[in-house]
C-alpha cells in the first residue's frame, strides 16, 4: 500500500529521533523521516535537511510535515517554496509529538494527506 | 547615492565586523528573552557570507545581495537565517537589472518588509526586526541622505522603543509580560546592519 509519507522537523535532533523511536515502536510501515537540528549538528533547523527528509520520505499520496517552534515553519516553507515540492503538507500550529504520531497512525491506514490534516487538528496547539 | 557592487560588498563586511565584535551584545539581549544563539548565529552567518562573496565575481550589486540571501538561508539555524534570508532574496529582486539610486534602495527595503512579514506571519510594532526597517524606509522616503549617519540615530531610537512592547512574535513571546523592558535582538541585530549601511554611504558621501 502507498501511505502519506511524515516528516518530523526539530531544532533538536535528539527530539525527532526520540520521537521517531516513538511511532516506530507502534507503526512500522509508514515511511516516516526526520529533519532535526543544523547543518553543524547543533539546535536550529536546516532547509536543506528538510528538503532532504521529505524528497526521502515522498509518494503518490504525498507528504505530511510537522515541525515544533516558529521559525522550523519558515525553514519548512522555504524548503517547499524554493524546491517547487508539490504534494507536501505543513501541519500549521500542530504539536510535534501528538501530531506526529496520530499523522502516523492514520497514514497506516490508510488515510489521504487531507484526512490526516483534519485528524491531527484535535491536537491544535497555542498560536505563538 | 548609488550602490555599487564594492559598496555592497564592503556593507557585508562592515557588517561582518560589527557583529564579531557585538556578539556577546546580541547573545546577552537573546538570553535574556530568546534562545541565546542570536550573537553567534549572526557572526558566523556573516563570516559564511563574506567568504561567499569573496571568492565570486559580481556585476550588479543584486547579485552580490542574492549570494547573500542564500548563504543566510543555509547557514543560520535560527529564525534570523529564514528572515534576513527573505529580506536579502527580496532586496536583490527588486534591484535586479537596475540603478541602486536612494529610491530603488528604500523599494528594495520595503520588499524585504513585505517578505519578511509574509515569512513571520507578523507586522509592524510588533517587537521584532520589521520596526527597525520600517524606520530605515520611512527615513529613506523623506530625507536627502546628504547625512547617512543619521540612519543611526533613527534606528538606534527604534531598538530603545521595543523595550516596551510585549512581544507576540517568536521565542520572546512565551515571556508574555516579562518579554517588557528588553530589547529586542532582532531590532538589535538590524541596527548593526543598517549602521553599517550607513558608514558605507558616509564613506562613500565623503570621497
């Protein structure tokens, strides 16, 4: 089967393999790659590493990405905008672990980019 | 006025120095309502873009500010590396294939505004980098530049003014109240580029 593919964006890479350990104790199948910390290794986000996790992690059902504070979203679009990426999702305002996970869940099965962007928002968190 | 590719260059130079010898400045301001990785972030970014440009051969000074907007964007882990990114991208768009004269400037910097606004989703006032430019805009706009300096007096009253936002942007904004009677390190770290805008235009005014 073909699944949405899920890419979780960090300022730390510690916290998005952390959280990829996480869903793959329950979630096998779904492709599911992480875009954590700076080029260097250190606490910030990369727009080429993003690039390269959703590129990895890309289908026919497309690509969902969640990131954890403001300014991973504006490596993410940029990510997006500047590789004309199509198909890529970017969970706006989502918590990074709850979102991830149900993400997960429901691309196991099954579940089109859209459903999942509805599903992940019973999780909505606090605009910042 | 006319910015030239040697001006241009030598602004990111200026700019470079300044930020190497503020960066405790900048990471004080940042720890105290931020992450603490702004003073860092902009001196390396700086070095990254010096080096950049040192080894490329340039004909219009948009071209100088694209290589900027791109070392940015792939080499500052923060949310400055986005945001000055943007506004480097968006300056160098409108400069493209054209004379760099006052009113081509203060274009280019009102399309960095509307691209870092779009890219931080906030507006002006709001306790970030946007006052600082808005201020350089407006002073472009309505005054001859025959004192470039001046730029330095107007934006350093800008920085003195984010003191008493509360801010609702970024990092800072988890302070909520207790983001009040700080700088912001954004504001901060745009002052330093625009005085060193500024010196490349007195040198420039003097010759």
């Amino acid at each position: 089967m073909e699944y949405v593919g899920v890419v979780i964006i960090s300022h730390s890479s510690k916290l998005a393999e952390g959280l990829l350990e996480l869903i793959r104790q329950v979630i096998k199948d779904v492709p599911v790659a992480t875009a954590g910390g700076t080029e260097d290794g250190e606490i910030g986000t990369s727009m080429e590493k993003i690039h390269e996790a959703i590129s990895s992690v890309m289908s026919e059902k497309g690509v969902i990405a969640l990131y954890d504070l403001g300014s991973a979203r504006m490596n993410a679009e940029m990510a997006v905008e500047f590789n004309q990426l199509e198909n890529v999702t970017i969970a706006n305002g989502i918590p990074l672990v709850e979102g991830s996970y149900v993400a997960a869940v429901e691309s196991s099965i099954g579940k089109s980019r859209e459903e999942i962007e509805e599903a992940i928002q019973k999780v909505k968190q606090m605009e910042i | 006025m006319e910015l030239t590719v040697d001006m241009a260059i030598n602004w990111m130079e200026i700019a470079r120095d300044k930020y190497k010898e503020n960066k405790e400045t900048l990471t004080m301001l940042d720890q105290a309502i931020g992450d603490g990785d702004h003073g860092i972030n902009m001196a390396r970014g700086y070095q990254a873009v010096v080096e950049k440009i040192a080894e490329t051969e340039y004909d219009h000074p948009a071209d100088v500010l694209k290589s900027v907007a791109m070392t940015l964007m792939a080499k500052v882990g923060g949310a400055s590396g986005p945001l000055y990114g943007t506004a480097f991208m968006n300056m160098s768009m409108v400069m493209k294939g054209k004379t760099v004269d006052q009113k081509v400037l203060k274009e280019a910097i009102d399309h960095a505004i509307t691209g870092m606004k779009q890219r931080g989703k906030s507006e002006i006032g709001e306790k970030t980098l946007l006052d600082v430019w808005d201020q350089v805009s407006s002073y472009l706009d309505s005054e001859d530049l025959s004192e470039p300096k001046e730029i330095i007096e107007v934006c350093q009253a800008v920085v003195e003014d984010t003191k008493q936002i509360q801010a609702t942007k970024g990092r800072a904004s988890y302070l909520n109240e207790r983001s009040i009677g700080h700088e912001d390190p954004g504001s901060m770290s745009s002052f330093y580029l625009f005085e060193a805008l500024a010196e490349v235009l007195e040198k420039e005014a003097t010759v």
